[in-house]
C-alpha cells in the first residue's frame, strides 16, 4: 500500500505521513458501516438528531484547532477556516433540527382514487453511501454529505482527497466520538484507483464525489456500470455579470471577494467578470487596483487575505493557462506567478482582458486566483457570454433594472443566481449544477432526500 503526504503548502515542508489503509482495513470498516445501519434506525430521529448536535457541540469547541489544521494542510486564510467550521457546525444543527419534517412523507387526501384506505409516501435511507470528496473546503465539503447523509438514517465512508490525510482521519473520528454507532461514518485512507472496488461493493448503496470532470466521468461509469445512483458536483466557471445601473463599487468589492475566496479554489468561485461597455473601463480599472492590492502571505497570520494554492500541480496548472492566454495575445493587466514569495505554492492575485476563444482560459476552470474580464456590448451578449461554456454551477447578476433582472434569472444557464450579490452555499438552500458542471443536489430538504428511497405505500 502506498502513503499519503500531509504537506503545508506554504512552505513545501512534509506535515505528517500516512499509510494508506490495507483492503483488510477497508473490508473491516465497510462491515462496520453496514452492520451500523439498523442501529442508525434505532435511534430514531431524536437519537440521530442528539448525536448529530453532539457532533456540532465538538467542533465548535475545537474550532481553534481545526481550523489551524485546515490552514497548515491546504493554505486557507485562517479567518476562512475558522468560519468553515462554524459553518460545517451550524449545517449539523440545521440538519438536526429539519431531518424529519424534510423527510416525512405525504398521505393522500383522497386514497379511494387508487382504491386504498391508506396511500402516500416516506422517504427511507438507501444504506451505506460512499463520499469521494475534495481538498478545498476538507471540513465543510464532507459535513455538507455527511450531516443530511447520517441524520437520513443512512451510514457513509470517506475517501477524501490524497493531500488532506489530517483532515480525513479527524472526520473518521468526529462521529463515532459524538455518539454515533461505530463504524457509522468512517474514513478509508486510499487513492482514487481503489474507488471504484468500493462502488462495485454491495454493501455499497450509491457515491457522492465533489472534485473535478475527470473524477466525475470515471465514477459516474462506474457507478452506471453497476447501476447505483450518484450525486456529482464538478467544476465550474461562474459568470458575474455587472450591469452599467449597478453599484459599481459594491460590485468591485464583492467581485474580489468572490474570485479570491478560499484562495481562488472554489467551485463557485466568481471566474468570469463579463462588464457592460459603458462601464467597462470603471469596473476594470478598479477591479484591478484591488486585486493587486491583496494581501498575500503565511495564510496563518489574520491579516492575510491571499494565501498559496494547494498543491504545487494546482499551481502549475493555473500558471499554464495564463501562459497560454497571454501567448495568444491577452493583457495580464495586474498579477505575475508567483509574486515575491521563494518557497510555497503562491499565486499573486492576476487579472487577464483581451481573453479569444482560442485560448484554454476562456473555457477552462482556472482554479486559483485568476480572473478574466469581458466586455459586453449588450444585456444579450453579456448573457451569451455567461451561457456560452458547457459549465452551469453558480452566477451573479448585479443591476438595478427589474426587467434585467427578471431576464437575468430566467436565462442564465446555472444551477444558482445571485442577484447583487456572490454565489454563497447555505445549508438552507440547495445547491448543484447542471451541464457539465454535475447533476443532483446537495443542501436543504432537495440534499438530504437524495440518499432515500422515496417508497409509495398503499394499503387495501
Ligand atoms: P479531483 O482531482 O477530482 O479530486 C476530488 C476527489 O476525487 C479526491 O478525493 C480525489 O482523490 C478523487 N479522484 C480523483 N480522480 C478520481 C478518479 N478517477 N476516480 C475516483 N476518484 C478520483 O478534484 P480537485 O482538483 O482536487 O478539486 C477541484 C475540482 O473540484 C474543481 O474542478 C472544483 O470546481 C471542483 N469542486 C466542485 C465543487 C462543487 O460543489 N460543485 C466543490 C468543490 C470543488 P485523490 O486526491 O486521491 O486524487
């Protein structure tokens, strides 16, 4: 078996390193989810729900901790982790406090329609789930899964990514510390070549990745292989259309906000600025002058606002696109890879106009702090822009104009708008994409009922 690296990407220094868990172990704590179910059912809604605030109760209180942890493991700005974990606390409670009114089923009004006394709908959990999940948010993108997933009544294992072992083991422990059954939630330490033996398992009921399309391509023909359902939540390249009526130095401020977040590395991270001409020149110049005026540095000072990318390959791979952009032509009018900083993975804050469709930056992800900024002659063209890519996650529309908003929400291809404003995931909201941006649903009563079976009863 191979081993798995804790790196700071700060610094490129080794953290901690890991075995990766022998198929014995793997076995064992598939076992142990299944043989957790019934227990899981037990519980009942108040016991699920007890445990599940315990879970919150703890992370709460090793906020400190577990934020350092995130920041040493994948950069993020300090500020950025602790409230990660606040966060991933609050969904725990949401989930507690909601899980059954979500999932309690309906009764019809009128059963002698389809000749029953009684007929309607629940919703039961489908089993042991499998989460294959990514480095960037390492709290907050498994507790997004697992909080809806376990108060369902169904048991999960984890493979997180290779570069956040600390991470993953603390999540291993998290639940099964709280009260829940052991073996309920566990973590499987291997890479992503054993993942499809764990789909083809049949104590496995369905998978859930977040990660990128390759991951989604290669899971989504495993599991249709052996027809079990997956949740897929890939990349994007969100759209933030700003309007010549729109408050431009809220736009401005909230446009940084949105492409430099969690370092650059977010799905929904804001990635394509598309500016009406009439102000074009305005947005530009000042969007500019802010992102050049980030503070980028060691992600665990409190002042930071920019820390490096998390991995070296991530850099590379932003750093490659830019390179190409800029070949072909475009202006790199603030940014230069990597900055001052000699050791690290850094990225300086970069903006990029002039941008044509033969370079890889207008349709690919740049998953780092790279914006690239277009201009829009028209409502029309600035939506043809936006819904020109085969991505469809997140946008943001900002204008004052109700008609083009009433447009804007009807026409962006996404699976959210954002109306002045940045696209945000809230517990209570659902969250997901459409075209190659994924399918299915995360988040509020839509997420937890995915992992169900909604089973009609009708009884004579
Ligand atoms: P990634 O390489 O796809 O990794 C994500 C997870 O998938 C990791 O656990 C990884 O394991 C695993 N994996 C990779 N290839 C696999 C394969 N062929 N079979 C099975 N598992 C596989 O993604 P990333 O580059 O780390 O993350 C960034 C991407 O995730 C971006 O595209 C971003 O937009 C997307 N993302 C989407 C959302 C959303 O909600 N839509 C949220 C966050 C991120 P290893 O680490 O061991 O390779």
């Amino acid at each position: 078996m191979g081993t798995i690296h804790s790196i700071d990407p700060a610094t490129g220094t080794e953290l901690a390193t890991f075995q990766e868990d022998p198929d014995e172990a793997v076995e064992n704590k598939l076992a142990a989810a299944a043989a957790a179910l019934p227990q899981l059912g037990a519980a009942g809604w108040g016991g699920r729900a007890a445990w599940m605030r315990s879970a919150a109760d703890i992370l709460e209180t090793e906020v400190e901790a577990v934020a350092l942890m995130i920041t040493k493991e994948m950069g993020k700005p300090i500020a950025q982790s602790k409230a990660e974990v606040l966060k991933s606390a609050h969904t725990m409670r949401f989930y507690a406090d909601n899980a059954e009114q979500f999932l309690t089923g309906r009764t019809l009004d009128n059963p002698g329609a389809v000749n029953a006394s009684t007929a309607g709908t629940r919703f039961d959990p489908l089993g042991v789930i499998l989460a294959v999940m990514p480095w960037n948010y390492p709290i907050w993108q498994v507790v997004r899964f697992a909080a809806p997933a376990l108060m369902a009544g169904n048991a999960g294992v984890l493979k997180h990514a290779s570069n956040v072992p600390q991470s993953a083991i603390y999540l291993g422990e998290l639940f099964t510390r709280a009260g829940f059954p052991k073996g309920a939630f566990a973590t499987l330490l291997i890479g992503s070549a054993r993942v499809a033996d764990v789909i083809r398992d049949p104590r496995v009921a369905a998978v859930t990745l977040t990660g990128s399309e390759g991951a989604g391509r290669s899971i989504a023909a495993t599991a249709g292989d052996v027809l079990k359902k997956a949740v897929l939540e890939l990349g994007g390249s969100d759209p933030f259309i700003v309007m010549p009526s729109a408050d431009i130095n809220a736009a401005v401020d909230t446009a940084v906000k949105s492409r430099t977040a969690n370092n650059g590395q977010a799905c929904i991270n804001a990635k394509r600025f598309i500016v009406h001409q009439d102000i074009y020149d305005e947005f530009t110049v000042k969007f500019a002058n802010k992102m050049s005026s980030l503070i980028v540095g060691d992600p665990t000072d409190p002042a930071t606002e920019v820390g490096p990318l998390a991995t070296e390959s991530g850099r590379r791979e932003v750093t490659e696109l830019v390179e190409d952009a800029r070949l072909k032509g475009a202006d790199i009018i603030t940014g230069t890879s990597p900055g001052t900083h000699e050791s690290g993975w850094f990225y300086t804050p970069t903006v990029v106009t002039g941008l044509t469709q033969e370079m890889r930056l207008w349709a690919e992800e740049a998953f780092g702090p790279v914006a690239s900024v277009y201009r829009a002659a028209d409502l029309d063209e600035a939506l043809s822009i936006a819904n020109g890519l085969e991505f469809g996650l997140g946008s943001a529309f900002w204008s004052t104009n109700d008609d083009e908003i009433d447009r804007a929400i009807r026409e962006i291809e996404a699976g959210a708008v954002f109306i002045n404003g940045m696209t945000i995931s809230y517990a209570e909201l659902p969250f997901g994409g459409i075209k190659r941006s994924g399918y299915g649903r995360e988040l509020s009563m839509e997420g937890i009922r995915e992992f169900c079976n909604l089973k009609t009863v009708w009884v004579a």
